[in-house]
C-alpha cells in the first residue's frame, strides 16, 4: 500500500485520505463523519440496539472512524459491543495520529478512545471498556477465517469494486453471509449494480436505500435463511 498517503478536508471540516496507488479516498469528500454515521450507525450497528449484545464484523478498518463511532455509541446507549475488524494495510501512526474526527465528535472521550483503538494489539481480544471488546486483524477478508453465524451486523467499507475488485468478490460475500446470524445484516456505501446481484446470489434480501450526502443510494442486505 502506498505511503504517500495525503490528507483531504471534506465539506464538513472532517478529513479524508487519498491513496494515489488506488485513486481512491478512504470517506467521502462531502463528509467523512456524516457518511459514517448514516451508513454504518444508521444503518447499521441502531438496527440491533436492543439486543443485550451486538457483534459487529468490519471490512476494512482503515482510519478507524467506524469504529470510534461504534464505541461512542455503545457508551451512550451502554450497549455491549464486540467489534471485529479487518485491515491489510494499516495506516501508520503518523497519520493517525493527525485525523481530527475525535476532536469534531461530542463526545470528549473520543480522543483517548480513538488513540486506545490504534495502539490496541493486532490478533488479539482487547477489553477497551464495559462495553466495547475490540479486536482488529492485519488481514485480508480472503485470508481470514470466520466463525459461522456469529455476526449481528457487517460493515462493508473497502474501497470500491473498480479499485479493489478482488475484495468484491462472490466467495467472500459467501462468507459473509454464513458468518451472520439469522436476521444479521450487511451495510455499505456501494451501490454497483453486480453487486447487489452477487449479494442476491449468495442468499441476502438486497435492499437499495437512500444513500448519505449527495450519494443517490447505498445498499443494505439481510440474512434470511441459511444456505
């Protein structure tokens, strides 16, 4: 992965980063924050509120906004979270160190949070609170083995199918899909059309919602049944 990573400011004050080897940003430049919550809060992780417990799987762990997020919100709610999460490339501590999502955030912990997050172990269960049990993998979703029906939730933040096809790929939605419980949901930016009918394919009920910012749609699908 490229280590010429550089920073952008998105319309709401919050960063992005550019990757040049994949002429990619890692958020959207309308709202990094914004796109988060909607995609991945919103749609996502409020879904299962009720629960006692909610174990959330991510693909593609990058700046670590999601999380931080998920964390936030399972304080407030005091919501038990398992946080499972997946990231190749790692960004260094340099430029993590320089994102400012935790100092836009409410929340005044967001800073300790956000810096406990990065410098937890790699392959291992860290207790970071009550309520928020982490464990971050330096893997691809390729690569890694997952538990069946375990997952309430899945965040789906890779970089897009026409920059990293390989992660896109039907087999790995395969996974996906037996690694959710019943009812377990996925939640993404992407909107691609192949892509809703390989989620189709692999057994989710696809669903396309309207997408954060100026973005027509996003999609979202459920484990129905077992396959």
């Amino acid at each position: 992965m490229s280590t010429n990573i550089s920073f952008i400011l998105c319309s709401d004050g919050s960063h992005t980063l550019f990757n040049p080897e994949l002429n990619e940003t890692y958020h959207s430049k309308h709202g990094a924050i914004q796109e988060s919550i909607y995609v991945y809060i919103e749609k996502g992780l409020l879904l299962f509120k009720e629960l006692e417990k909610v174990n959330v799987l991510e693909v593609g762990f990058g700046t670590g906004l999601n999380a931080l997020l998920t964390w936030n919100k399972a304080e407030e709610l005091k919501l038990k979270v398992e946080y499972h999460t997946l990231e190749p490339f790692p960004l260094s501590k340099e430029i993590t160190d320089q994102l400012n999502y935790p100092s836009l955030l409410e929340d005044p912990a967001s800073t300790e949070r956000f810096k406990r997050m990065h410098d937890a172990a790699w392959e291992e269960k860290v207790e970071l609170s009550e309520y928020f049990t982490f464990y971050k993998y330096q893997t691809t979703l390729e690569e890694k083995s997952l538990p069946r029906d375990t997952f309430n939730v899945c965040y789906f933040d890779a970089f897009a199918p026409n920059r990293q096809a390989e992660v896109w790929a039907e087999k790995n939605f395969k996974k996906i899909f037996t690694s959710l419980k019943e009812g377990g949901i996925l939640t993404t930016y992407c909107a691609q059309a192949a892509f809703k009918r390989t989620l189709k394919a692999v057994g989710f009920e696809v669903k396309s919602l309207k997408g954060p910012l100026f973005k027509k749609e996003m999609t979202w699908g459920r484990k129905i049944n077992s396959k």
